[in-house]
C-alpha cells in the first residue's frame, strides 16, 4: 500500500491495497481462504483491492494474471483492467493488459465481462472461449479458443517443440515445479512454436504447457502433462541403455566418493517410486525387468559427505517398447 516496497517471501499476508509486481524472470502464485489462487506471471502487475470472507477483487494494472476460483455459493470474485469488471463465481481463466491490449479466456467456467465507465458492452464468455476486450466503441466478439498445440519430442535437451496451429500469430511456452503450473518457473514467447531454453534453470523435471495466441492476442488451449529435464549446468555423461530380458542399465559420470540417492518411478513427480536406494556409493545401476510399453523416469543425486556445495543432479526418461 503506502509502505515502502518490498521483496516478497513464501507466506506473507496481504493487506487490502497491497501492490504486486513481479519482474521480468519471475512469478507469484497468491493463495486465498477459500481455496482459490491466483497466478501473475513475469512482467506483471496487480491491486488486492479486497479479500473478505464474501467478496475478492483485484486489479490487473499490466501484464498478464490467470485465476482458478472455487466454487461457493455467496461469495464473489472479480478482477478489474483498466475497461472492464470480470466477475465469476468459480471457474478458471486468464485475463491480460499489456502493450495497449486486453483480452479474457475462460478455461473452465463461465466469466462476464462489465464495461466501465460508463460504457455498455458486455458479454458472457463460456469455456474454452476468449474475447479481445478491445477499445471503446468497437463490438464484442466472443469466438473459441485455439485447440492446444500438440507437443514434439525435444529436439535436445534445451528445446521444446510443438505442431504449428492455424490461425496462431504466436506461442507462448511455460513451465513449472508442479503438474498444476501454480509454482512457475521459466516461460517465452515466440512466432514459431519452437522455444530454445537458457540455461538458468535448476537441474530438474519441469511441466510444460504450449499455447498459440490468434492475430488479436487472445490465448488458446494450453497443452499439458508434458515433462521436460532440465540438464545440468554442467552437464555430466549420463544414459539409459536396454540389456536385455527386460533389464536396463543406467549410468552416470561421477567423481569417486560420493554418496547417491536414485530413484525410479512411472511418474515424473516421483510420488510413487519403484526403486530407491540411497546410502551406497554407485555410478549406476541396473533395473529390472521392466514391463512396457511405458515410459520410466530415473533421478539420481550425488552429495559427498560434509560437502557444503550444491549436490550435482542427474535425470532423465526411456521408453520401454516391449511387452
């Protein structure tokens, strides 16, 4: 509000009047009582104007802000650019402000959107629709979303790729720590659906979503459930090879006296692992017999001991084709 600015940490309440920024390489994901959350991207800007037990409002000032909102009877939710009130009761949508533009896309849900000012248009946008909010004057037109572009194989370790869609003007990429992109780590924007990664990302498996954005900058479907490893800084020789009867081996480079942990799983966020050993000393292990067709993904974690340094990290997936 009035007060100085500051830097945010995990956790801190806020107060009605509190300004939220976020720079050009970072994210915010805001948690309310109810349950409801709301995500600014990089480059943003927004206004908690209320949070009480009935009503949440916020104002978007730039940038981009995508909410999901539960479902409860008597309580509203409404987000506010510098033209228009969107008020929903529970759904999940998008909303953007930027370089002179604004536009809504109702992922779930259904949204309507309030002139202000003075102004007359409104319209009632149902899911899996958007709306380029436009200027003062000029038509409402509610159209359907761009369908989801399908993903490619990664062309490398640094790159992610997907089918082009018609009708799309432009891509946007995004990934996360978690699987409902609340924990946002890097995203782009570029005029082909081809996004070429830095390397400033932690070693790690991240969640990607792709969308295409149509000629007036409204934002289509979002493909998901799609894993992407983040290689070392450093990288460090690391494979997954078939042995045969149904056994892998996988290996790393590693100095000697380290102490690993590794770990198996069917799933990238590892909640149900089947293989973990930790405690031995090892450049790699053998797995198996593995049951296919499946994809699997392994993790493997060096610290030696009394090593106050980051612990290198390893990663990475293979196909199992075979029965």
């Amino acid at each position: 509000a009035a007060d100085p600015e500051q830097q945010l940490a995990a956790g801190t309440a806020l107060a009605p009047g509190d300004v939220l920024t976020t720079g050009r390489d970072s994210f915010l994901t805001v948690g309310f009582a109810d349950g409801s959350r709301v995500v600014l991207p990089s480059s943003s800007s927004a206004r908690l104007v209320e949070a009480h037990g009935r009503r949440t409002q916020l104002e978007l000032i730039s940038g981009r802000v995508e909410s999901y909102v539960e479902k409860q009877r008597e309580r509203e939710f409404e987000i506010r650019t510098r033209s228009f009130a969107l008020g929903v009761k529970g759904t999940h949508f998008r909303v953007r402000s930027e370089d002179g533009a604004e536009t809504l896309e109702v992922l779930e849900g259904k949204v309507k959107a309030t002139e202000l000012g003075g102004g007359n248009r409104s319209a009632e946008v149902a899911a899996l629709e958007g709306v380029p909010l436009g200027a003062a004057g000029s038509a409402l037109e509610v159209r359907s979303l761009l369908p989801a572009p399908a993903q490619r194989a990664p062309a490398g370790r640094n790159t992610v790729a997907a089918e082009a869609v018609a009708g799309a003007a432009a891509y946007r990429l995004q990934l996360a720590a978690d699987a409902s992109f609340l924990r946002l780590a890097t995203e782009s924007r570029e005029p082909v659906p081809r996004f070429a990664l830095q390397g400033s990302l932690a070693t790690g498996f991240y969640h990607t979503r792709v969308s295409a954005l149509d000629a007036q900058g409204v934002e289509g479907q979002a493909s998901e459930g799609v894993t992407f490893v983040a290689p070392p800084q450093h990288p460090m020789p690391s494979e997954a090879r078939a042995a045969g009867n149904g056994l892998w081996q996988i290996r790393w480079t590693t100095r000697q006296g380290q102490r690993h942990t590794f770990e198996l799983a069917r799933t990238p966020d590892f909640a149900s692992p089947l293989v973990a050993e930790s405690g031995t000393y090892m450049s790699g292990v053998t797995v198996g017999p593995l049951e296919g067709p499946a994809r699997y993904y392994w993790r493997c974690r060096e610290q030696a001991e009394g090593e106050s340094s980051p612990p290198a990290e390893w990663g990475g997936s293979f196909e199992v084709t075979s029965p």
